[in-house]
C-alpha cells in the first residue's frame, strides 16, 4: 500500500485521465468549477485581472487548451514561487478578462455591488455528463483523500487510521449548492468548518468507494477495497489470537496450581495414602504440565469432567495440609 499523499495523487490522476476528453457541452463547467475553487479576481493597475494559482501544472495546461479552443483566447502560465509547506512548485496563469463574462463568474447584487456568482444545479441543463465533470473538477482542484496506511510487517501506523475525503471551499454559499447536489445524488457528505473554510467530508469507506465510482477512480476504489478487506481480516485474526492467547493463559494458571498441590501432597507424604485414580491422574498432570483439560482426557480416555473433579480434589487436599501446618 502507498502513502496517504501518494494514494491522493493517484486518484487525482485517474480523475484527470477521464476528463481530458471533454464534451463540448462540459467545457464551461470545467472553467466554472475550476475559477470556482482556484481562480481569484484581482484589482491590478491595468484594472481587473482573472488568474488561477495551483500546484497542479496538468490542470492548468487543460484549462489553457480548452480557453483557446473554445473562446480562441490564449493564456500563458508561469511559476510563480514554492509552497512552503509542501515545497511544491506553485504556477499561475492569466485569463482573458472576457471570461468574467462569459462563464458569468460575477453578478451585480441589488445594491449594485460586484459578487461572485454560485451556481450548481441551474448550471448544467440537467446533463449527467456536465453534472460529472463539475463534481470532478472540484475534487482535483480543492479535494484530497486519505485512506490508512498498512505497513510491510502488517501493523498499522496510528496516525493514518482512518479513512477521510473532503473538499475545501473559501465561499461557504458556493459550498452549500455543492452539498445539495451531492445529497441530492445521493452521496452523503457532511459539512463542517475549518477556521474560514467550508469543508465538505465523507467519512464512511463504503461511501467513498461509491463516491470514486462517480469520479470514474476505478483503480483507486479497488485500492480502498482491499484496504478494507485486509482490515477486517485482520482484526477478525486479532479477536480470535486474543481469545485463543486468554484461554491458554487459563490453563497455564490452573496447570500450575495443581502441580503445586500435588507437590505439597507429595512432600507431606500424602500422596501415596491416596486412592489410585487421584494418584494417577497426578502422576498424568506432573507428565504433562502444559496440556489442557481436553488433551488429558483425549491421553487418559477419562472424560474432561472427571479429570477436572480429580484434579480439584488434589488441590482441595493440599489446601487442607496447608490450614492443618497453620493451626
Ligand atoms: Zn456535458
């Protein structure tokens, strides 16, 4: 299995594979989507200016093809600085200002304030293939996922036990309509805040294994199925190596018990003045000091019972030499 960053890059290339080819129809809700969670309208002084800053250069590329191809505007990527966090090279690239307009990114609210514009289910005229490709964008431009990470030796490293997908958004509004589409499609993610963002996030394996499934992430839904399966496994071996491990323990506890009565006995020379069946079955317990009840009777042929009431009537005895050196 691969690391958690690993394991989300992978899936975030599965997704991109599938939308490379888009239908004319789902172009402007790629750009939507993509401006959306990435993009960022800036007063500059040459006036307002359209850019979009990601790590992910492929992203980018597609968004420059598709803006040429579709509104024969060219854009020019740059990169600009590092992430200081992941140490990851940041590109940016510019937009024609048309596409404000176009892609009708802002509108005028009634005070006449320039606002950024939320849509979701108006958007896509009810295509599934546009519905798709939105939910798929969002997911490479503002999503990650992380399942937990199995190591060689087969323990599990505590800090990536659990498994967890989400989608972040500055506009909580926008945030909002994408979880009503989700729910509406039946995807049950949650929303929570984290300090000014909005984040929208499954929990439940199950679900993002059908979540994957909507994303065309075949490769990685098999991924996290396996993760799930070996999981179980696992823990099913753990319960029962615990239960047998307990068990063991028990015997070994009573075994010792009893050869310590059947010591006594002999060294207070009351062992031979007993009847032959206990002496026996004494003898049959110092021969065998690890055998459990079961494995006696299976060696005497005497039921487990009788065993066992012979073997506590030993200790009963010894218990006797034991108050009688007291008194
Ligand atoms: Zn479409």
């Amino acid at each position: 299995m691969t690391n958690q960053l690993t394991f989300s890059r992978q899936t975030k290339n599965e997704v991109y594979k599938s939308i490379y080819h888009l239908k004319n129809c789902c172009v402007d809700v790629f750009l939507y989507a993509l401006f959306k969670c990435l993009g960022s309208l800036t007063f500059t002084n040459r006036g307002l200016a359209l850019s979009v800053s990601t790590e992910n250069n492929d992203l980018l590329n597609l968004a420059c093809k598709l803006v040429k191809q579709q509104y024969g505007k060219s854009c020019k990527i740059q990169s600009e600085n590092t992430n200081s966090f992941s140490g990851n090279v940041i590109f940016n690239a510019k937009f024609d200002l048309d596409l404000v307009e176009k892609l009708k990114l802002v509108h005028y609210d009634e005070q006449g304030l320039l606002q950024l514009a939320t849509k979701t289910n108006d958007f896509f005229d009810d295509n599934e293939c546009c519905r798709r490709v939105f939910l798929k964008t969002l997911f490479l431009c503002c999503g990650s996922l992380s399942v937990p990470v199995m190591s060689d030796d087969f323990t599990e490293s505590k800090k990536g036990q659990r498994y967890h997908m989400e989608m972040v958004f500055v506009d909580q509004d926008f945030a909002k309509s994408v979880l009503d589409l989700l729910n509406w499609l039946g995807f049950d993610f949650k929303m929570t805040k984290r300090k000014s963002h909005t984040v929208l996030y499954l929990k439940k394996p199950e679900s993002i294994a059908d979540f994957l499934v909507y994303l065309n992430a075949m490769k990685s839904k098999l991924e996290i199925e396996n993760v799930m399966i070996e999981r179980n496994l696992r823990n099913v071996a753990n319960r029962q190596s615990n239960c047998i491990n307990a068990n063991i323990d028990k015997a070994i506890v009573a075994s010792n018990k009893q050869i310590e009565a059947i010591n006594l006995l002999q060294q207070a020379g009351k062992l031979a003045l007993l009847t032959t069946q206990l002496q026996d079955v004494a003898r049959l317990r110092l021969a065998h000091p690890e055998a459990t009840l079961e494995e006696l009777a299976v060696i005497t042929g005497i039921s487990k019972s009788g065993i066992r009431h012979r073997l506590d009537r030993l200790v009963a005895l010894s218990k006797d030499i034991n108050q009688g050196e007291n008194k």
